[in-house]
C-alpha cells in the first residue's frame, strides 16, 4: 500500500482511540485563555490524523470578538491566514479541531454542536473539541478534556428532527450525543530530560501539604448553582411538553364531543389527522440539559470524594 492509499484509508476510516497533545500544546492552551479572561475565546487545532490516533502539534487562538469585523466570513479568513503563514515556516496547518474554555465544563449547548457538527461534516469526522475549564484547573488539577460527535446524533442533526417521535425511534439519549476521546499529553525527549531534572531538584525542597486543602467550598457551590439553574430550565421545558400534551388532549376532547352531539362514530385516522400540535418542543434542549446536570453530578462526586479521602486523612493526623 503506498502512501496516497493510506491517507485516503486513513481518512475514510472513522474510528478514533486516542488523541496525543504536545505538551506545548496545552501549555498555548492555557496561556492563551488566561490572556483574554474573562472572555472565552476559542481556537484551532492543528495536527496529524494517523490511523486510529490524532495528533495535535499547534494550535492558534480566534480573534476575540471586540476586534472582528462585522463580515462573518472574518474569522474564516484569519483562519486560512494563519494556516498558510504556518505552512510557510514548515508547521502542521492541518486542522483536526477546535478548542474552548468553559466555566464548570458547561459547554453543553446549541452553539457547540452546530460548531462541532461543521467540523466533522466538512472537514473530517475525527475533528475534535478539546474543552478546558481554568477554574477547575485552579483547584490544582487540570480539566481537558476531548469530545467529538456520535455518527447516531451526526445523522439525527444532519435532517434538523428533534421530535421526541424521531429520538425514541433512533433510541438515542443524552449519553448519546458526544463521546468522550482519551487525551495522551506527549512531551519530546529533551522536556522529559528538563521535567526529570526539575522532579530531582523538587525531592531537596522543604515538603508542601497544599494537597491537604479541604477548601472547595466555593468551587463546590459554584457547581451546584449551575446545576440549579440547569434544573429550572430543565422544568420549564417539561412544562412546554405538558401544555403541548394538554393542548392535544384537549382537541381530541373537543372533536369526540362534536362527533357525539353529532350523533356520528368517532374514526381514529380522522382524529389522527386532526390532531397537531402547534410548535411542538424540541428534545433536543431537553436533552442538552440533562446532560450539563449528569456532568455536574460527576463533578460533585469527584471533588466530594477527594474531599471526603482528605478529611479521613486529616481526622487520623489529628488523633
């Protein structure tokens, strides 16, 4: 096989185990969204696709929106600049996705899928997401985390249907949406070199107990209060579903009764086709929202357990 075959068989090939992230890469990453905090600002991902694998070499930040223009084909344009600069100097410009921070991992939304969804349909199906969250990287342990797709919510989104008839019908739930992808950071011999003389030098340096901090307390409470909102709006849509059925019923009701003064047998195909809801609510949202809550009661139980193995920790130190 030579090489055109194996990058046509490589692309065509969907199946992703893991995604490799150059040190640096994370490093850019970070830096770059400090820089423009409070704003979060996305950005591009560059790399290789080789087999099942993705490796992300570079990347380079979107221009914030105070400085676009009001063409919407601007960041495209800067885009295709800052690929073509790259290429001139002999660095990866193959885009393999995009990055965004996010505050309590809530990128859980409209916006993300139509973005995400552009990615793997135009430029290829392995285009991941990398997300980052700088406050939870914060409390001393860093949130990336890479998502993608699934070809099931790829081709539901591809025809717009979101009736809850169309979900149940492609037995599709909120698990269903993304898929999370492994992260692998990979670091060049020389950093390793660097990294193990540092891991060295720390061993002579008076101990910290900074793990020991049980301080999570504002973290923990910022999560819940996402949670909370995410349950109200999570209420409001199931209300939208029950004045939707209501309204419904309430037809039906009023054609049986018209048929009964009529004096005239109820037919049910009629009844069918008489029946439609007007503006029927989206599953998708729904949908949406209990995923952003199953990733908040994940948080919740993480940084509750580490907490709970601390204060075990320190009630035995304390005795």
């Amino acid at each position: 096989m030579d090489i055109d075959e194996q990058i046509i068989q490589d692309y065509s090939n969907s199946k992703l185990d893991v995604v490799q992230i150059d040190g640096l890469v994370v490093l850019k990453i970070i830096k770059q969204c400090k820089e423009y905090l409070p704003e979060l600002v996305p950005g591009q991902l560059l790399g290789l696709d080789i087999g099942t694998s993705l490796e992300v070499s570079n990347c380079f930040p979107f221009p914030p929106r105070d400085q676009e223009d009001e063409n919407s084909e601007s960041i495209a344009d800067y885009q295709l600049e800052m690929m073509r600069f790259l290429r001139e100097v002999n660095i990866d410009s193959n885009t393999v996705g995009w990055y965004t921070p996010t505050y309590l991992n809530s990128f859980f939304n409209e916006s993300v899928i139509e973005t995400q969804y552009n990615y793997q349909a135009t430029i290829n199906q392995k285009c991941v997401v990398i997300v980052y969250d700088p406050i939870k990287t914060s409390q001393g342990t860093l949130s990336l985390k890479c998502y993608r797709l699934t070809q099931s919510f790829m081709d539901l989104f591809k025809d717009q249907s979101f009736s809850r008839e169309r979900l149940d019908q492609a037995n599709l739930s909120f698990n269903d949406i993304f898929e999370q992808i492994p992260i692998k950071i990979h670091n060049s011999q020389l950093i390793n070199a660097l990294l193990y003389e540092f891991d060295g030098a720390s061993n002579n340096l008076t101990n910290s107990f900074d793990r020991l901090n049980i301080s999570n307390n504002i973290y923990l409470e910022k999560v819940v209060e996402g949670m909370t909102d995410c349950l109200e709006s999570l209420n409001q849509e199931l209300n939208k579903v029950y004045i939707n059925q209501r309204n419904i019923q309430t037809q039906k009701t009023n054609y049986i009764q018209q048929k009964f003064l009529e004096g005239q047998k109820v037919d049910e195909d009629e009844l069918a086709s008489m029946i439609k809801p007007l503006n029927p609510p989206s599953k998708l949202t729904s949908l949406l929202l209990t995923n952003q809550i199953n990733n908040y009661t994940d948080q919740i139980h993480s940084f509750s357990g580490n907490s709970l193995t601390k204060l075990s920790l320190l009630k035995d130190l304390q005795k």
